[in-house]
C-alpha cells in the first residue's frame, strides 16, 4: 500500500499574507505541496528476485526500485490532482474555522 500526503505549509506565510480588517480577514493562502508517497514496509515485498550465476548481487536494489515506486506514485498523485484536492480542503477548512471565529466571508 502507498499513500501519498499532500496540503499547506503555513510556515512560509509572510506578515503581508494576512490583513485583518473588522469583521473580514483576507488571507493569502500559500500553494498546496506533496509532503511525501510511502510504500507501506510492511505490505510491500519482494516476491522473486533473479539474478545470473556470475552476476553480483546488488544490495542497493530493493531500495533503489522503493524509490523508484515512490517518485512514481508521487507523479500519478499529482496528475490525479492531489494539490488540487489539498488546497480546496485547505480553503474549505480555513474558510469554516474563520467563519466558526465570527468573521464573514465576501
């Protein structure tokens, strides 16, 4: 099993990214990031592995096709619209808890 993580790092917000104004805030919402694909160790095997007689075996291989696996699942998260997905839960999110404060939404 693999998943991937994606929504907002709040951290690179800067002081101009949010202006108060009564009862209204405007808030620049940073752009929405993968935060990291994981295979999940414990459901993913190795199931045959064959080599030549004269050839070495290689113990960089398994995690060399893990990361391989992963970029890849990274790639089909983001053309399946995974930061599309995060920054709408994002605003949907903020959009509630400010409004959950009292201040209104134009």
């Amino acid at each position: 099993m693999a998943r991937s993580f994606a929504g907002i790092d709040f951290s690179s917000l800067k002081p101009g990214d949010v202006r108060v104004d009564r009862k209204q805030v405007y808030l620049h919402v940073p752009a929405a990031q993968v935060f990291s694909t994981r295979l999940d160790s414990a459901k993913t095997r190795v199931y045959s592995r064959q080599t030549g007689l004269l050839v070495p075996t290689d113990p960089n291989l398994e995690s060399q096709v893990r990361q391989e696996a992963e970029r890849e699942l990274s790639e089909a998260a983001l053309a399946d619209g995974i930061l599309r997905t995060a920054q709408q839960n994002a605003s949907q999110t903020l959009t509630s808890l400010l409004q959950g404060l009292g201040l209104r939404e134009d």
